[in-house]
C-alpha cells in the first residue's frame, strides 16, 4: 500500500496541553458495517505515520492496544435485525476498558477504527470517566449519516448505523450496558455535522431524540462557520468540554474516496479542517475518533492521508 501525500496546511501549529501524551487505541472491526475492509483502517493510519505526525507537533506518544474483532467469516451473525451483535459488543466492552484506563492516566484519547460501532464503547468510555468526576460532555458526531437506527427500524441491520442511538439512550441495552448510566451522554449535548443520508424512519428518531442535526443543506445555506460555533456551543454548554467522533464519509468522495459508505455531495478537504481546526481553538476537546476508512476503497492510501492531516488539524496544527 503506497502512500500518496494530501495537500498540506501548513507548518505552524499551536500545542494544547504542552508536554501531554496522546495514546492511540487501535480498533480493527468491520461487523457492524455492510461492506468489507474498515478492519484494515487503523493499519492504513500507521502506514501514513500517524504516530510520528503526533510526535511532530510535540506530544508524546502512547500505544494504549489494539482491539481486534473477528472476520464475519469466523462467527455466526446472529439475528438480521442487528448483525454479529454478540461480537461488537465484546470489541466495545474491550475498547471501553482500554480506553477509562487511559483516561485515568491522563492521556489525550485517539482512536483509530473500524467502523462506527466501535463508539459505543469509546464514546461511553469518555463519557464514563468526565462522570466520575460529576461532569458531563459533549459529542460532535461529523458524519453523512446520523447512525440513529435501532432493530427493527434499520433496513440493514447493521450496527454501525445504531451507535448514536445507544449512546443517547436509545436501543440495544446489551452495549448501552457498558456505560455507567443510560444515556451515556445527554442528547441535548450532541450535535451533528454534515448528514445529509437519513432513513426515513430514523428522522423520527432523531427528531424524538432532540438531537441537533446540521445537514448539509443548512451548511449550504447558512455557511459552514456559522454551524460550527453552533454545534460547539451546544456541546460546550455546561459540560466538561466534548468528543468528537469524525467518520470519513463526512467528506465528499471525491475528497475521501476509501470510505465504508460515501455519499455524494459532502464537506470538501478545506471544509473539514476548518471544523477540526476550529475544534482544537475551542479549547474543549476531551477526545478525537476517525473512522469508517476503508482501504481496499481507497487510492494510493490518500484518505488515510487525508484523515492524518485531519488529526494533526484537530490536535492543533495551523498554518501560523
């Protein structure tokens, strides 16, 4: 796998937390997707240098694991309704056990996955240890999708569709379970970016949930800046800063082709890293996840160059 450089922001960047390790949990998982080959996106990361770009910007580097799931060759699916659910849920419970013991060592969460169901682990490890602390976060869920399905709405059955949903309380008790309470992070202190694919049924989801969705079309329309200090003031308000879950099907696949699930009409490469760009300046960021990076989709590895410059961006690189 050949790496193809992306265009470059810049040199200049700016150091949140000077001297502060990151620690990178790997989570190789394609079950809760319907096509093959997110598994292999935290390897394509690594072959980009992700570890070294961080070193880069001068943080320390720390390996928390890997979390490997097993092929959907190897295990049974179980039920249609929510495909290999006994499986993700054993990948989640191990992703979110890793994760609070970073998290209690003070580390700076990364997490390279896999596909989007890895969150329910991840997302509620965070939420779990701000908790511990009586402190709340916030979530900024940058997607073309907003992933609240449950069984017996979703058309597919697949689980990388639900993991909003069971993180705001919604569906699927056996992985909601992980968390410390029910929902692991408060709707009115999530908001999403860029969806602009939504099942019918899942609108109602969303609209029931409270949920704040910025679609595309409110992007187009308002401006994306505008949005985006929207969206991180609602995450901001009254908690103890935010995750951000950023799958890359967010971006245009002309941007991003390797992605699980590419929808046409998305954020553009300069788009997406002003919201991580702006991320970084608010000063609020407890943790960062890319996801959905699918290899065998890509070219020359340049959405795996395309996430790294994404992380860099969001850990605090500018162009002065």
């Amino acid at each position: 796998m050949k790496a193809t450089s992306a265009p470059s922001r810049g040199e200049g960047r700016t150091r949140v937390g000077e001297g502060r390790e990151v620690g990178i949990l790997s989570v190789s998982m394609d079950l809760g997707a319907g096509r093959r080959g997110v598994d292999m996106g935290p390897s394509a990361l690594r072959i980009a240098g992700v570890a070294q770009a961080i070193e880069r910007l001068g943080y320390g580097v720390r390996e928390i694991g890997t979390v490997h799931a097993p092929g959907q060759e190897e295990v049974e699916e179980g039920e249609a309704v929510a495909r290999y659910l006994a499986h993700i849920t054993e990948v989640c419970r191990q992703s979110h056990s890793l994760l609070r013991g970073a998290l209690a060592d003070g580390v700076f969460p990364l997490v390279l996955g896999g596909d989007h169901s890895l969150t329910m682990g991840t997302g509620a490890a965070v939420a779990d240890h701000y908790r511990d602390r009586d402190q709340p976060i916030g979530l900024l869920w940058v997607d073309a999708h907003t992933d609240m399905n449950e069984p017996g709405i979703s058309p597919s059955g697949n689980v990388h569709g639900m993991s909003l949903s069971v993180l705001t309380g919604r569906g699927l008790p056996s992985i909601a379970a992980l968390a410390s309470a029910r929902p692991a992070i408060d709707p009115r202190h999530v908001a999403v970016l860029g969806a602009r694919q939504i099942d019918p049924r899942e609108r109602e989801a969303v609209r029931e949930a409270g949920i704040r969705v910025f679609t595309m079309s409110e992007v187009d329309e308002r401006g994306l800046t505008s949005c985006v200090d929207e969206a991180i003031r609602r995450i901001s308000d009254g908690t103890a800063g935010f995750h951000v879950s950023f799958d890359l099907d967010a971006l245009d696949p002309m941007e991003a082709p390797g992605v699980g699930t590419p929808v046409p009409g998305g954020f553009t490469y300069r788009e997406a890293h002003l919201i991580c760009e702006k991320v970084a300046s608010s000063g609020g960021l407890l943790g960062f996840e890319l996801v959905e990076l699918n290899p065998v989709l890509d070219a020359g590895n340049v959405t795996a160059q395309v996430g790294l410059r994404l992380i860099e961006s969001a850990l605090g690189k500018t162009i002065l």
